[in-house]
C-alpha cells in the first residue's frame, strides 16, 4: 500500500484566527501538495496569482495545492477528494468556531488511505477565557483545547496579563503551545503531532468501529438498507445475494447518506455475502 495520507484538523471559537492560519499556510508551503477542506471560500484570502483554476466548489492553485469546500457531508467531501487523481501530500480541515476538532480527527482512521494526523487549537489570548467561562459556549471552549495537540495562542498582543493567560491555559490542556501574533507561526510545527505521542488523547478506536458481515442464505433487502440508512453508519461496502434477486450479485456501496447497489454479474454457490461497515458508536444492531 502506499504511504498514508496525513490528516490534520484546525479548530478554535469563533474569531480565533483559524482562517488567518489557513491563510498563511496556502500563501506559504513549499514542496508539499496541501488539499484544505473549508466550509466557505469567502474568508480565504488567497492571492489571485496564486490561483489557477477556480470551479464551483474546488479552487486548484499554481503550487499544487487544493481547496474544496465541505458539502452536505464532511466524510462524503473527503472520500471524494481520496479519488481525486492529483498527488496529495496531506489533507488539513478548518472546523467550524463550535465544533469538536477532536472527533472530526478522528476520521482520519475512515479509510485506509489516512492517518491521523493531529489537531491545533488556535485560541483568542484575549477572549478565549471568557468564553470558556460562558454557560453558553464555555465547554465548547474547553472541549476544543482539550482535543488539541498544538495549541497556537494568537492575538498575545491584546492579552492584558499574558503571564495570567499562560498559567489559566495549562491548567486547561496538556498540548504545547506557540504563542503568536496573526497566527505567524513556523508552518512545519503544525504537523506530525500525533506522532510525537500526545498523552491523555482518546483514540480513534473509541469513537469509531468496524463492523464485519458475512451470510451463506441470501439477504433480505430492506433489512440491510435499514442497516445501511443507520445513522452510525458513515461508509460500507461489499457483495451480497438478495432473496430477490437470488442468482446476481450485487456490490454495495455506500458513503454517508448515498448508497449505490449495482449488478455484479452471475452469483457463485461458491461464494457467501460479505459486507463490511464503518461507523461510530453504539453498536448497530444485527440483521
């Protein structure tokens, strides 16, 4: 197989600097094809130079890297972007101000192709502790610093008491932290951060599970699609006799929400269904 694709997760509140990061990163990498999954290209502010083709929900730029905006489904718009024919050297999402970095990490164990790469936390230095003390917002705020592997503490500059800042921030997570203004941080401290071994981070196995089929008597096909259409199920495939169409084999194929049956020629007696589904917990029940 061929090397993995690392897959790396910036997340942050609103307004931290998450977009300004991504910035820096598109106008600064070199020798590495970045594929970066946003949910709007408005904030992206990307030289027009560095643009070579623009099209609907995917802008191509001249130093090989990619930006694709996230569709109705994150695992569909990353599955998609793995058949891609272009080389790609990693893949970075920017999450959105309230969402847990942590668990969209951990689709880096989705498919076979991936790794997960880690997660940076961008946190406002002069907001970040009252909207962690915000009944509202405030265990999203320490949700996403618990999840992180790299912390970069941005807009130290407007911090009252950065001493103050520093001591409440380790109390609040393990993750080192760059401190920075305009997110202006070294580019190659963003990643390979899982493999410096985190401690104190759950893994991907206890948010995600796979889940292995097989049946020598035909299959009911409403019973599977109910399987299929669980929402804890994110990707499945496979090959499968129905009881109605007994002597055809038919592949499965599913992302998300899409799922695609197709014929796939004359059954063997030889052969029994199989099927196998990745998804989160809980368990889904049998057929």
């Amino acid at each position: 197989m061929s090397a993995q694709i690392p897959f790396t997760v910036i997340g942050g509140f609103l307004g931290a600097g998450k977009t300004t990061l991504l910035n820096r990163l598109l106008a600064g990498v070199e020798g590495r094809r970045f594929a970066v999954l946003v949910n709007d290209f408005g904030a992206l502010d990307i030289d027009g130079k560095l643009i070579a083709r623009h099209g609907g929900d995917t802008i191509a730029l001249a130093n090989g890297c990619v930006c694709c905006t996230i569709g109705d489904s994150l695992v569909e718009t990353v599955l998609k972007l793995l058949e891609r024919p272009e080389t790609i050297d990693h893949i970075v999402v920017e999450a959105s101000g309230v969402a847990d970095p942590g668990r969209i990490a951990d689709l880096g164990v989705l498919d076979e192709r991936l790794s997960r790469d880690g997660v940076v936390v961008v946190a406002d230095a002069d907001q970040v502790r009252a909207r962690a003390a915000d009944k509202r917002v405030g265990d999203t705020v320490l949700r996403q610093l618990q999840a992180a592997d790299l912390i970069v503490l941005n807009k130290v500059d407007l911090a009252d008491d950065l001493a103050v800042m520093r001591c409440w921030l380790s109390t609040h997570s393990q993750a080192p932290v760059l401190e920075a203004q305009h997110c202006a941080v070294p580019l190659d401290l963003l990643f390979g951060l899982d493999r410096r071994g985190a401690s104190g981070k759950p893994t991907p196995a206890n948010s995600f599970r796979s889940w292995s089929y097989s049946w020598p008597e035909p299959v009911d096909r409403a019973a599977l699609l109910e399987v299929l259409h669980d929402a804890t199920v994110l990707r499945g495939k496979g090959i499968v006799r129905f009881r109605d169409s007994p002597d055809r084999r038919s592949i499965v194929h599913q992302v998300g929400k899409r799922i695609d049956i197709t014929d796939g020629g004359p059954w063997s007696d030889t052969e029994e269904s199989q099927l196998v589904l990745l998804g989160v917990r809980p368990v889904l029940g049998s057929l």
